[in-house]
C-alpha cells in the first residue's frame, strides 16, 4: 500500500515541521535549527539609532542581531515622520519597523533599497493612517510577510508588481486592511504554506485570484492550544461579500 504523507505545523510562525503517515506512526525531524515559533529577541546591538528631539525624524538607523540569525532594523517610535533615504545594507530583518506608526507617509521610506530584505514581518500592523506608494521595493528575497499590513486600514497602494515569489508565510498578511482593493492577481504564491486570515476583515477587496498557485498551502496545522486549522483557514472570513467564490484560489482538499 502506497504511504501517503501529511505535514503538521506546531506554530503559525514556523519552526519544528513533522512529517508522518496517514494511520501509521509519526516521524519527526527538525528542519530549522533555529526555533521560530518564538518572536525575534535582541542578540546583540550593532548600532543604536539617533533621532531628533521630537523623535519626528530618524537620523541615522539602528539595528542588531536577533535570536532567529538575522540582522534586525530597531523599531521606529511611533511619531516617525521621515527616515534617511539609505537602508543600511546589514539590515535584512524590517520585523516591526513601523508597529502602530501614525502618519500618512514617512519621508524617504519609498525609496529604499530593499533587495537584502527577507522579513518584512509585523513592518505596517497597526499603522492605520500609513497608506504609502511602494511599488519600487525589491522584495524578491523576502520570506516572510506575516501580518505585514495587518490592520493598516488606509494603506490601498499598487503592489501588483512585487516578486513574492519566495514568501512562504502571508498569514494574516490584509487582515483588516479595510481599503486595501489592488489587483494582485498575478502574484507568484507558489511556495507559501500560510495564507490563513489573509483576508479577514479585509472589507473592500473583491479582486479575482483565482489564478493563484496555493498547492504548497499546508493541510494540516496545530497552533499551541492544540486547535487546527488549515493554510487557508478563515482566508476571507468577513471580508467583502462580492469575494468569494469563483474569486478565489482552489485551496487544496
């Protein structure tokens, strides 16, 4: 009899993956060494950032070594209004830059050269007023894109053109995104294995994606409390009522 293989994720946030057979024994291994399922915490600081008096303007960019091996921009407060043109090099991690930023746009923040970028996790989540072109970033490196504009509900910018080809984790990516309605219909998501609540809340997109390639979802995934759900569990759950259907990716069965 043929084995048939199933995947199981312990935390929506990656790290141990066990790979077991249907009505047989599970097997395990440890495929990152590093655990994941942890938020990043300060390894050691590189350099601290200096901001104005009013802390409206970063003038120069702090950043460190996190726990996860990457090399993390230090949060902006959130009154930032303009930031240097250049993003140091070292930086690959943008992991909660601008959490809960008040402004409409921040000065410069379009032009920086992205293309060492692998994280760009939590970078707008909360950010409710932000809605600022970045169509130019090079995101072709980036992995992770978790909660990236969760709760961003003004941000409604043309990002048709990013190369998401290498993100792997979208969860919650437009969670409540209220105005977000681009045409990202011709994303490459072929390698993401989490697009649940991608879409949660997410009331004014009613694009058409059904042409996404969603065949690396995960089928099976366990959160900590034991509770499972799917790659794309709850994908569009409150969102627009016109999206739906027809509209959507054909999630695995």
């Amino acid at each position: 009899m043929k084995k048939k293989s199933l995947i199981i994720l312990l935390s929506t946030l990656g790290g141990i993956t066990i790979t077991g057979v249907v009505g047989g024994a599970v097997t395990y291994k440890i495929v990152n060494k590093v655990d994941k399922s942890k938020p990043p915490v300060l390894v050691k600081q590189l350099k601290k950032a200096v901001y104005n008096d009013d802390k409206t303007e970063c003038l120069e960019i702090g950043y460190f070594k996190n726990s996860h091996g990457e090399i993390q921009i230090e949060r902006l407060p959130w009154t930032i209004k303009k930031v240097p043109k250049e993003l140091p090099k070292q930086i690959t991690s943008l992991n909660r830059a601008f959490h809960l930023n008040l402004n409409t746009q921040i000065t410069n923040l379009d032009n920086w050269n992205t293309s060492n970028i692998t994280n760009m996790e939590w970078m707008f989540t909360g950010a409710q007023k932000f809605n600022q072109d970045l169509s130019k970033w090079d995101v072709s490196k980036v992995t992770n894109m978790n909660s990236m504009f969760t709760n961003a509900e003004m941000f409604n910018q043309d990002i048709s053109k990013w190369d998401v080809s290498k993100v792997t984790n979208m969860y919650s990516m437009f969670a409540g995104a209220k105005m977000f309605n681009q045409d990202i219909s011709k994303w490459d998501t072929s390698k993401v294995t989490d697009m649940s609540f991608m879409f949660y809340e997410a009331s004014n997109f009613k694009q058409n994606i059904s042409s996404w390639n969603v065949s690396n979802l995960l089928r099976i995934a366990i959160i900590e409390n034991g509770i499972t759900y799917t790659g794309w569990t709850d994908f569009n759950k409150n969102a627009h009522p016109d999206f739906k259907g027809n509209k959507l990716p054909s999630f695995p069965k």
